[in-house]
C-alpha cells in the first residue's frame, strides 16, 4: 500500500514541487486566473495588460486593428472557422496582451487541427514564465503528439524544477505514451528533481497505481550510471527507504560523490 506520509519523505525539493503540481491540477485549466500558483518556475508573473488608447490609436492606423471582447470566447466563437483564422485570432490577442490569453491558448489545445494546437503552445513563449507554464503543462498531456514535441522543446531551457513539474503532470495526468515521452525527453540529462519528483509522486496515494512499476523501473536506471553499489529495489518503499540514507551522497545530477 502507498504511503501518504510526505512530511516525512526526506526528499527535499520533490515535496515542495510535489506540493506546487498538486496546487496546479487543483486549479486546471481555464479558470480565468491570469497565472497559477501550481507553477514551479517561482519569482511573481506580471500579467500582460491592453495597451492604453494612444497605443491603440497608433496600432490602428498601422494598419492592425486589435481584437476586443474576451479570449477564449471569441476563440470558441470561430469553431466553424478556418485554422487560419483561428490562428490569426491567437496572433492579435498575444499581440495586444491580455489577461486570458492563457486560457485561450490552452482552449486551442483541444482545437481539431494540429496546426492551430502547435501554434498555441509556440505562442506561450511570449508569456510570463508562469503563464506559459500552466500552458506547457496541458500541452505536454495532450492527445496531439506534436502538441507535446513542441512543449518539451520549448522547456528545454528552463530550470530543471520548471522541467521536473512537467513530469509530474505526465506522471499524473499523462497517457503512457506522453509518460514515456517525459522519461526520454529528461534521460538526456537526468537531474535530481526529475529523480525527487517521481519517487514522491510514486509514494503518493493520489498517484495511478498502475505507474508504480514503471517509476520503479525508471528510478531505478537513474541510479545505476551515477556509480556505487545499487541494489534492485522490489518496491518504490525499498527504494525511498534506501534514498533517505543515501541521498547526501548524491549531487544535482545523480552522481554519487562519496
């Protein structure tokens, strides 16, 4: 049976991604926020906000005329659309800013073409890094497999707390196929939160059960290339029970320095 006793899983960052993944999925998408407390990429998120009428005035006479109304309903309004207009919606709200714009561009992630759900997740590079996390992290358990391609490629420079969130969303929202993705996306370059972040997630009750022994197995090849004697644990409790006495010596990116 799992444990559900974190307070005492001595995984140090794991938990408090743990935590910050749980406040996320707690909120979901489109719930109109403009960021959410789930992300872990930290530091305050500035919302953008419209222009202020003499920006307007100047854009119009460009020749752009910036959208009105909210988002997410004018995105679902253009349902019967064509991609391009879709995609032209998405251009001129992120264009102007506005405080939806999260929740529009996670909408076009359950758009029918993969064109417009792509474009969506690229457009989240123009948000705050908290915003565009919330994106990211729908993005990468998407139905689409070039929905999740790009968001992986756009977390690849991120921190690795950031990129350890993103498995966690895999790990507990994702099909096998996008979990299997996470695992080879983050086997180039293992770091101790990805490590920290599926150990506690694979201890929690909240977590499928039928992830227990694929974590398992994937912790455990973590462990083998950073040298010493590992045993084969037979459970994810052998495991974190093995970790708590042995993680000090351990560096950031699962190699033993002892």
């Amino acid at each position: 049976m799992k444990s559900l006793k974190l307070p005492f899983i001595f995984l140090g960052i794991g938990v408090v991604l743990v935590t910050a993944l749980f406040a996320m999925l707690t909120v979901g998408p489109g719930t109109g926020g403009g960021s959410s407390a789930g992300s872990a990429g930290g530091g305050a998120a500035t919302t953008m906000k419209s222009p202020p009428p003499g920006e307007r005035e100047k854009a119009t006479k460009s020749g752009w005329v910036p959208p009105e109304g909210d988002p997410v309903e004018r995105f679902n309004a253009l349902a019967n659309g064509t991609p391009k207009e879709r995609k032209d919606l998405i251009s001129n709200f992120m264009a102007l800013g506005h405080e939806r714009n999260p929740d529009m561009l996670i909408a076009a992630l359950k758009d029918p073409d993969t064109d417009v759900r792509v474009f969506a997740v690229e457009s989240a590079s123009a948000l705050t890094e908290e915003e565009s996390e919330r994106v990211l992290h729908e993005a990468i358990v998407n139905d689409n497999a070039d929905a999740r391609d790009m968001a992986w490629s756009l977390s690849a420079p991120r921190r690795p707390e950031a990129r350890a969130s993103l498995l966690g969303s895999a790990i507990m929202k994702g099909s096998n196929v996008a979990l299997e993705e996470a695992f080879n996306e983050l086997v180039i370059s293992i770091e101790r939160p990805f490590f920290e972040i599926a150990l506690t997630l694979g201890l929690n009750e909240a977590t499928p059960p039928e992830r227990d022994a694929r974590l398992l197995k994937e912790l455990q090849s973590w462990l083998e290339p950073g040298g010493g004697d590992i045993p084969t644990f037979g459970s994810l409790d052998e495991l974190n029970n093995w970790w708590r006495a042995q993680q000090e010596n351990y560096d950031e990116f699962m190699l033993r320095i002892d």
